[in-house]
C-alpha cells in the first residue's frame, strides 16, 4: 500500500465523522451503534438517509448540503474513498453528515427495526455474472427491509442496463411499488436537483455518452422476494 494511503488511513481513525467495522466485529452481532445513530453518533434525532456504496460520499455530502434537517450517511469498504467524502465533512463543517466502513453484507448489524428513513444505491457494480450479488437481489432487499422504514424509498442510480432491466423485472414480478423510473435520465429531464447531482463514477459515464438509468421504489411488506426467472 502507498504511503499515502496508509497516512490516510492513520489519519481516519481518528475522525469522529467516520466508524469503521470489520466483518471480525460485528459477524451476527449488533454493533454498539445500532438504533442509536440519531443519539450517539449524530447527536440529533432526525430521519436517517443511507448511500450503500457511496465511494468519495457525493451523494451523502451534496444531499447533506440540500437537506440541513436529515442525518446522511455513507457506507463503503474502501477507506481510501470515504477519507475524501469524510474529509471534505470535517473541512466544511458538514454534521449531518458521516461514513461508515464496512461490507454492505454486514448491513445488517448496524440498523435497528425502521431506524432508516431513506436509501440511495449509487451507481453499484452491476455484478453482470453473479445476480444475487447485486444490490438489489432479494438477499440485499431482505436486509433493507429489516431497518427502513414502512414507505421509505430506496434510489438506484446506474449506467447499467443490465442491473435497471433486472432491478425492473424483479420490482415488477413481486408487486413491490416503483415510483419512478428511467433509462434516460438526463435525455428525458429532471427538475429535480436531487438527481442531479453527479458522482465520480458517474462522471465518467457520463463522458463515455453512456445514458445514466434510475429507478425509485419501495420494499414495504414481509413476503418472499423472488430474482427474476430470466436473469
Ligand atoms: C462503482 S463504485 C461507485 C462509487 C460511488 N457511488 C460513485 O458513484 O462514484 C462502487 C462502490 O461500491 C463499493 N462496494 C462494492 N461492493 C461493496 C460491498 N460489498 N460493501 C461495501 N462497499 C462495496 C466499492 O468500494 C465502490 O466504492
């Protein structure tokens, strides 16, 4: 590892906007901080908004930036990427906004029964080869529904027609509502400054001309989620 990094990675461990949590920690267990994020690690009870795979954290930190009165929370493996989104927090002041290191495998242990109000997937691998380790195949959604709330929405930004077709068919096939969708984003308009804001992945697709898809929808119920038969 560069000796960038690794001072990095020296200097994250003690920033009070970052936790970090191996699988060693918290395998089946609860972490200390579940159902307890609005007291203990933002000090403020308001709804809680998660990025699952946010890498530098834009999402997480521009959201944070709009929405003064929500707590944001970016959640990924690679510290090197979170540094930058925590950083840029701690730079500006940014309080409702953190970051938490970890698998989202692991996602599990670290939310209580409806303790998040909102979750944003941004631009996630589309695992092309293995669909059930999508983030959005019913294994992941299980897990979400243990902690978002009744009528929380969950967000899928992505550059992947693979992953939207997919995420589409299996929101479809199981009567799970979608609010919104597109396979143009842009081509098609948006008001809405929300999505509009651009993360460095998708930057680059952006650049490669590649139309970016997004879908908004829920999860409510606690039937069988089934993948779609043609994935
Ligand atoms: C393609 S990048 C997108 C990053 C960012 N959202 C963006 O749009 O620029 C996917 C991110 O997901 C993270 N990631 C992939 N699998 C993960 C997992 N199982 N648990 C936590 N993070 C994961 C990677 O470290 C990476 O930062």
């Amino acid at each position: 590892m560069g000796k960038k990094k690794l001072l990095r990675f020296a200097e994250m461990r003690d920033f009070d906007n970052v936790v970090q949590a191996g699988a060693d920690q918290v395998y089946g267990e609860r972490h200390p901080l579940c159902g307890k994020w609005a007291e203990t690690f933002f000090r403020r009870s308001r709804p809680l908004v998660l990025e699952l795979g946010c890498g530098k954290g834009e999402y997480t930190i521009e959201l944070a930036k709009m929405m003064p009165g929500k707590n944001f929370l970016g959640v990924d493996i690679k510290g090197a990427r979170i540094w930058k989104g925590a950083r840029y927090a701690l730079d500006n002041n940014l309080k409702n906004a953190g970051f938490l290191r970890t698998r989202i495998e692991l996602i599990s242990s670290f939310f209580e029964r409806d303790e998040v109000d909102e979750i944003w997937l941004t631009f996630p691998d589309p695992q092309v080869k293995k669909a059930q380790k999508r983030l959005t195949a019913p294994q992941f959604l299980y897990r979400y529904r243990g902690f978002l709330k009744p009528g929380g929405l969950v967000h899928l930004k992505t550059d992947s027609t693979v992953l939207y077709q997919y995420t589409l068919s299996l929101l479809e096939g199981n009567r799970l509502e979608i609010t919104d969708h597109t396979d143009d984003l842009y081509g098609t308009g948006t008001g809405d400054p929300v999505l509009n804001i651009r993360t460095y992945y998708e930057k680059q697709f952006l650049k490669q001309g590649k139309p970016i898809c997004y879908i908004k929808f829920r999860i409510d119920g606690n039937g069988l989620i089934n993948a779609p038969d043609d994935q």
